[in-house]
C-alpha cells in the first residue's frame, strides 16, 4: 500500500490507497475524503479475488463505500464490483456508458463521480477497449494536489494495454492517450491498473518522455503495436462475459 500527497490540505482531506491483486498484477485504488464526517470512498478496479482484503482495509480506517468504479471491461480479471455490491448496502457499480456493460452508473466523458467534496471526472481514453474511461482528480484549491490520473490499461508506465481485441484501435488509443492524458499538467501523477515489472506510479512528464511507444508519431506507434504477437489473456472468456455485468455474483445484482 502507498500513498502520496504534497499539501497540507490535500493530506488532510484525501485518503489514498494503492492495492495489489499479484496474479493479474491489477492495482486497485482507494480514494476517501477523510474530512467530510462520513468519510466517503471509491474503489477503482476491484479484483474478485483482493474483495475482503479491501473491504477490511475500508472498515478499518471507519470509511463509507459508495462506489466501485472499473476504468474498462477487463479481459485478465474478474472485477470486484458486484461481490462487493453484496456485502455493501447502498453501493453502487460503475463503468461507462461505451463500454456497453451493465453498472448502476454509466459515464460519459466530461461527468464527475462525487465523493464527500473531492470528485473524479471522467475522460474518455478509448482504444484499448471500446469503453476505457481515464479518472483524473479536479483542478479546484479544494482538490488534491498534484492531480492524480487513473488510466486504466490506456497508458500503462513505460507502455500501454494492447489493442487487438474488445474493439480495440491503436490509432484511437494513440489519439487518446495524446488529447487526454498528456494534455493534463506535467506533474499529474499517473497510476495506471496494471504493472508488471513493479513500478507503482508515474508522472504525464515522465511518460511524454520515456514511454516507449507513445513517443513515437502515430504511424511507428501502430506498427509497433501490430507486431506485439501477443497470447490469448488465458482469462478472457470467463472475464470479459462476467465484467460485462460488473461482476454479477450469485450473490449480488446490478441494473442497467
């Protein structure tokens, strides 16, 4: 677990927590105002398998969960949003309205997710998938400091998610990546849903400069990225039917 704060105000009212699920090297993220007196939170990419874990670590520090949040359908993991839809009264599943999954709040590019007086609004970051949304804290005094970008796989540390299935476009996802991510401040804080070498949390500056591909113009980036010869994600077709649905647990339910 980490967490990072500059200012005195932001360290007193954002609560940051970065979690690890090891088999699919998933980061899930929680975020609370800890200054508003019920303390609400947001899970963003829970994992089925890291469920009780987090909801222990809610408990624990006295926080109310509101929201569980999916940056995409994943393809390598099933989310955690609606097992802890059964275990949490009045929590609500959510992903974006692109995605064409089922949640209980379904986003679109330029909506904010509110949680006590902190909120995340929603950018649209397609290309990986057809529905990947980047969640990017506000620009407001009030809010934390630097800001905070949670990519989902649209940009990963030093890389990117893959683009050859779930509608994905690496000629979107470059176009993504450069008019919504990089054109946030330099010292915004990317903290993306996957690392595989253990890197925990980059910057736009860093990236802009030292990712390996989405340096590159466009057309190097999309040969690069056709010639990746991936395997088949050996969870895919029990992942991707069960996110489509957040999750759906016999346990749990979710409306469109």
């Amino acid at each position: 677990m980490g967490s990072y704060s500059t200012s005195s105000q932001s360290q007193q009212k954002l609560l940051f927590r970065q979690l690890l699920e090891k088999e699919s090297s998933t980061y899930t993220y929680l975020l609370a105002d800890f200054s508003h007196p019920d303390k609400p939170a947001v899970l963003i990419d829970p994992v089925d398998k890291t469920v009780d874990r987090d909801l222990s670590l809610v408990r624990e520090l006295g926080l109310k969960l509101i929201y569980a949040m999916n940056t995409h359908v994943h393809a390598d993991h099933v989310t955690g949003t609606g097992l802890i839809k059964g275990k949490v009264l009045g929590l609500k599943s959510v992903i974006s309205k692109a995605s064409g999954a089922k949640a209980d709040l379904l986003v679109e590019a330029g909506d904010k997710v509110q949680f006590g007086d902190l909120f995340l609004e929603v950018r649209a970051t397609p290309g990986h998938t057809l529905g990947c949304v980047t969640y990017v804290t506000g620009t407001e005094p009030n809010q934390p400091q630097p800001r905070m970008a949670f990519t989902g796989d649209a940009l990963l540390i030093r890389g990117c998610g893959r683009t050859d299935f779930q509608g994905g476009s690496s000629q979107q996802l470059y176009k993504s990546v450069h008019s919504q991510i990089f054109t946030l401040p330099k010292n915004t804080l990317i903290y993306p849903a996957h690392d595989y070498r253990g890197f925990t949390v980059s910057t736009v500056e860093e990236e802009m400069q030292y990712n390996p591909r989405l340096t590159k113009d466009e057309e190097t980036f999309k040969s690069i990225m056709e010639n990746l010869n991936l395997s088949y994600p050996k969870m895919m077709d029990k992942a991707v039917p069960a996110n489509m649905v957040c999750g759906l647990q016999d346990s749990a339910s979710v409306s469109s």
